[in-house]
C-alpha cells in the first residue's frame, strides 16, 4: 500500500523509518525506530521544544527592551553612569549564550 499520498496532504504526517522510501520522503516526523511507539515521544518533543522558542523569544525581548536603552545611555539622561560598550557588549553575548543554553536542554529529552 501506498501512503506517501497521504503523508504529504496530512496536517502532520508520520511515517515509520522501516517503510518505503517514498512514504519516508513525505513525512514530515519519522520515526527512525520503526515503533509506532514513538508518537508520543514526537509529540512531547514537539510540544518542549514550541514552549522552549516561546521562552527564548519572551527573554531576548524583554532583555533588548530593557536593556538596549540602558546601552544607549539612556541613564546618563537622569544623572545615571554611562554604560561602557564592553559591558554592554559582554551583556549582549551573554544573553545570547542564555539564549542557547535553554534551547540545549532539549537534548536531555530528546536522548531519553
């Protein structure tokens, strides 16, 4: 029987890692084990890794809003110091680094 159809008009299809080539080609999740029991495990990988785009984009954001301002020496306005670009610089690249370390925890789940 041939599903690759199917597969390729379904919202989200899955195919197993021990099918045809085509039905593999069209999936859009494959389960390289070939045990239908891995759906639930694709779909709780799935859900993780949403939330954790959904984290990352929540701390970028209010870390370039908070603080790209302060870089620009908005508290020097108000009698405040001003920033040193280094920090500013350092500060950029650690949230950055933040930023990719949260995205890392996925690989803990996923090698479960």
């Amino acid at each position: 029987m041939n599903d690759a159809a199917v597969l390729a008009e379904a919202d989200v299809g899955i195919a197993l890692g021990t099918g045809t080539d085509v039905a593999i080609e069209a999936g859009d999740v494959v389960l390289v084990s070939g045990a239908p029991t891995g759906v639930g495990t694709a779909i709780e990988v799935s859900r993780r890794t949403l939330a954790n785009i959904v984290q990352n984009l929540v701390w970028a954001f209010g870390y370039n809003v908070a603080l790209i301002p302060v870089a620009a020496g908005l508290l020097a306005l108000f009698g405040g110091p001003f920033l040193n670009p280094m920090l500013a610089a350092g500060a950029m690249a650690a949230s950055s680094v933040l930023v990719v370390l949260n995205a890392l925890r996925l690989r803990r789940m996923v090698a479960v």
